[in-house]
C-alpha cells in the first residue's frame, strides 16, 4: 500500500506525456528550441518558490540537465530528422530500457518470467502502433532515428539514477529546468537569429503554456516523484502506454479513426501494465 501513492503519480504522469505529441503537432510551425524555452520556463516556475533546493552537487546537475535538456534536445533533433510518428516511437524504448536496467542494478537480481512477459507485451504493442508506418523507415532517416535511440538512453539513463537519489529534494527539478530554459533561449537567440518572437500568435502562447504546465511541466515532478518512491520496473513498463495514447490523443485531435493494429496495440500495452503491477504487488 505504502507504493500506491507513487503508482498514483506515475499514471498520472503517463497521461500527461500522452498529450505532448497532440499539442506538439498544433505548434509544429514554431521552432523547437522555443517550445523547449518556454516549457522549461514554465516547469521552473512551478518550483521557484523552492529555489534554495536548488543547491546541489555538479554530479546531481549534471543528471538532472540530462535528463531535462539533453533528453528533449534529442527528441526534437529527432523529430526534425526522421518521420515524427515513427522518431518518436523510436525513442519510447526507453520505459524498456528502464525495466532492463532496474533489473541489471539490482544485487542478485534477475528477469522473472513476470518481467519478461510484461517486456514482451509492451513490445508487441509498440510494433502494432509501427505497423502502418514501415514504410517510413527509410536510410535517409537513419540520423534522426539515431537521435531517437539517443534520447532513450538518456531519458532512462537520467530516471534510474536519479532514482537512486531518494533523499534529493523533487524541488531540485526546477533548478534544472531554470539552467535548461536559460540554454534553450541562448541556443534559439544564437542558432535562429532571424526568427522573430512577434510572429507567435496567441494560440501558440497557449499551447506552448499548456506544454510547459503539463507535459514538459508538471510530469517532471510527478515523475521525479514515482521514480524515487515507486518501483522503477512497474513505472517503465507501465510507460509503455504513453506511445500508444499519445498515438490515439493524435488521431482525436486529428479526426481520424482508429485502426484496428492500434486497438490491438492498446489492449497489449494495458495488459502489460496489469503484469507488471502484478509482478510489484507480489515482489
């Protein structure tokens, strides 16, 4: 009972991410560096109030803009250089590379057959949710797709070890986002001098508010949170989910229907979550 409350914020962190790509794709004129800023500014925000947390170790910054700069870098170099639907399939490996790892650092630890079953299903989803766009996975998109598998290394690698840090105060998360917004401005001023702030219409300063208050906001500290009190092998699988949702939030906003690979796909990953909170409640 006691990881409930963490299991709590891990779902609700998985919706939120769900929503990224949905109003990602509302703003996919503006330059990413931009949408970064403006949501790293908005997640500081939240915490700001906590900013003598934000003392701490080189090492604990170090891991903490990796995760919340050098993640989301990579994501949008990603996105700019390969099929958006597919790069950012691609890069949602790693709620498995999360259940892999949480395993490998465990002393005398090894995959139960809960585990693998739980991995498989959500694979299987996640090669559904690709069914319809293989044709998409062309060599010209080999960089981006690199990006991809980049960023999943270090969006898992910035969760397991921070989940080692239990006693780092969550408030700290704002610190890293305040550090990452002032390089996303830097980095916009300086790599696009020409774009023009004027030119942002009023709903795009409301999607991208609604990017830094949610998804890139918000499920910063919510996850912070599931990843220090939780278990790290029940939240990347239950992760699973967010590629799935965030395919069909897509289609909602998008009018279109859902296919039967996607159905199917959305009851495997389901399963797979029911597993692996299976696995935790008998560990």
């Amino acid at each position: 009972m006691k990881n409930l409350p963490a299991s709590g914020y891990a779902v609700a962190t998985v919706f939120m991410w769900s929503s990224l790509a949905a109003l990602t794709v509302q703003i996919n004129s503006l330059p990413p560096l931009l949408m970064l800023a403006v949501s790293l500014t908005c997640a500081s925000g939240l915490s700001v109030h906590h900013f003598r947390q934000w003392r701490a170790p080189l090492k604990d910054w170090a891991i903490g803009l990796l995760g919340i700069f050098g993640y989301h870098w990579l994501l949008f170099s990603a996105l700019t250089q390969a099929p958006a639907v597919n790069a950012n399939l691609v890069q949602y490996s790693w709620p498995l590379l999360i259940v892999i790892g949480s395993t490998l650092m465990q002393a005398n630890s090894h995959f139960t057959k809960t585990t693998l079953m739980a991995i498989i299903l959500g694979i299987g989803g996640l090669m559904l949710a690709l069914a319809n766009n293989l044709a998409a996975f062309q060599t010209q998109h080999i960089k981006g797709y690199l990006f991809a598998i980049a960023a999943a290394f270090a969006w898992a690698s910035y969760s397991l070890l921070n989940a080692k840090r239990s006693n780092q105060s969550t408030g700290l998360i704002g610190g890293f986002c305040f550090v990452g917004a002032i390089i996303a401005w830097l980095s916009l001023y300086i790599g696009t001098p020409s774009f023009s702030i004027a030119t942002v219409t009023t709903q795009q300063w409301l999607v991208m508010l609604a990017l830094g208050f949610g998804p890139m906001g918000l499920a910063f500290y919510t996850w912070d949170i599931a990843m220090k009190k939780g278990d790290a092998k029940f939240n990347g699988t239950l992760c699973y989910a967010t590629p799935v949702l965030s395919t069909l939030f897509i289609l909602i906003v998008a009018q279109e229907p859902l296919t039967l690979h996607l159905a199917i796909a959305v009851t495997l990953v389901t399963i797979s979550g029911i597993v692996a909170a299976k696995e935790r409640n008998n560990g």
